[in-house]
C-alpha cells in the first residue's frame, strides 16, 4: 500500500513538474508583455505600452491580416479536396488506396526544409513571382494529408448501406453526399479543418522559403523581430496564445453543452 502511495506522488510529481516546464515559459511571456522597460529579465513595473505599440504598427497589423487570409482561404479549399479525396479513397480498390495513402503519407513524414527546398524549386523553375499566390498554394499542398487523414476515419465506420438506400430512394449522387455521408462524417472534417487552420497559421519553414515581394505571415515577423530587443512580440505572442485557448474552450465546451441540452430534451 505504501509503495503504491508512492508511485501514486512521484507520477503527480512528474506531471506537475511536465506542467511547469511546458507552461512556465508562456507563463513568462505573458507578464514580461505588461513590463514597463525593454528588458526581457528584470520587472520594471506594469505597463501596456507594448500593446499600444502593438495595435499602432501598421505592419504588425497587415501580417496579422495576411496570416488569416492565408489560413481561412487555405483551411477552406484544403478541407473541400481532402474530404473529397478522403471519400473517393474509400471507394477504391484496396491496392490503389494503399499507393494513394502511402504517397499521401509523405508530405507528413517528409522535414519540413526538404518539402520548402522543393516547393520554392518549383516555383522558381515555373517563373512563379514569390508572394500571397505561391504561399497559398504551398499552404494548401501541406494542409490537405492532413484533411485526408481525419476524414478517413469518419468514413470507414460510415454503413456504405445507407448511402445506397438513398439513391434507392431517390436521391441523386450529389444529395446522398451532402445529406448522408457529410452530415455523419462532420466531425472529421471539423477536425481536419481545425488541424489544417493551425497549420497554415502557425507555418514557418515552408512560408519562410516560398514567400517575397514582402508578404509575411506571423511567424516569419516574430522570426525577424526575435533578432533584435522588441518587448511587442511578447505582446503579439500572448494575445496568439489567448485566442488559442479561448477556440479550445469552445471547442470542448459547446459539444458538451449541445450533448447535454440532447439529454434534457428525452
């Protein structure tokens, strides 16, 4: 009993000490944006200087307002032909599908700088000009595995009976994808959308090597501005970590409630 009360503290031990040194850092950031000095070390007071500072940089706004663009244009045209291709993988044969999910594979087990060096090959060889387009479409390549891979699960426990029994019934092909198998693989696609939203905002490898002509997303400008003493990127990087955990929140809270709201209604 004593020796299970002891492995019972040490793995609280191991998990609080995983907690602090995942969280501590952020933890840091957080408060050394409200410092009123420069320094990254030494607390001078509470300020909201940097934040000020922040909402003035028109370019700090702009790459804000690029970043999204690029992630909103990405997720939906990423999700769109991953789920699609996701469906049309389902309903192959089982060698074609094993080539298709292996070559989809390799985007994903590939480095990073190795699909960047490749991708930024490309574009130059093709005379492309480096900028939003080239950014969007290397978005949109990396994002969709990603889209394939979490729908493919929703539709490998779908019954291929009941889209069957609605063309019996009636339904054109088009209706039975989009009023049968989409409404009962959704939360798939959901999750593909969110990974692939993340992905595409939070990119830097790949965005550093196919961008120019000025064009920056968010993490090539915190990359630029942690080579020199900027307290704003301390402010832009915990506002980034609150609208984090505010989606996550409501990620995991409105599921529940609508589950909970289905219970009360029976």
């Amino acid at each position: 009993m004593v020796g299970f009360k002891n492995k019972k503290i040490l793995s609280y031990f191991f998990i609080g000490f995983a907690i602090v040194f995942f969280y501590l850092p952020i933890l840091l950031m957080i408060v050394f944006s409200f410092n009123d000095s420069r320094s990254l070390s030494s607390w001078q007071g509470f300020s909201l200087q940097w934040y000020q500072q922040l909402f003035r940089d028109r370019e700090i706004v702009q790459v804000v307002m690029n970043t999204l663009l690029v992630a909103f244009i990405s997720t939906v045209i990423s999700t769109i032909v991953g789920t699609l291709t996701a469906i049309g993988i389902s309903k192959s044969k089982k060698i074609l599908k094993e080539i298709v999910l292996n070559i989809n594979n390799l985007p994903i087990l590939n480095p990073e700088i190795v699909t960047a060096i490749g991708m930024m090959l490309l574009f130059s060889s093709l005379g492309f000009a480096k900028g939003f387009t080239t950014m969007l479409i290397a978005h949109v390549a990396f994002c969709i595995p990603y889209v394939i891979l979490s729908v493919l699960p929703k539709l490998r426990s779908l019954d291929d009976n009941i889209a069957e029994a609605a063309l019996d019934l009636g339904a054109t092909p088009w209706q039975a994808l989009m009023k049968v198998i989409v409404p009962q693989i959704m939360p798939g696609i959901i999750s593909g959308a969110l990974i692939a939203f993340t992905m595409s905002f939070d990119d830097f490898v790949i965005s550093y090597f196919v961008t120019g002509n000025g064009f920056k997303n968010i993490s090539i400008l915190v990359y630029t501005m942690s080579k020199r003493i900027n307290p704003t990127i301390n402010a832009l990087s915990s506002i980034l970590v609150l609208i984090i955990t505010i989606v996550l929140i409501l990620i995991n809270t409105i599921p529940l409630i609508k589950r909970k709201e289905r219970i009360v209604e029976k």
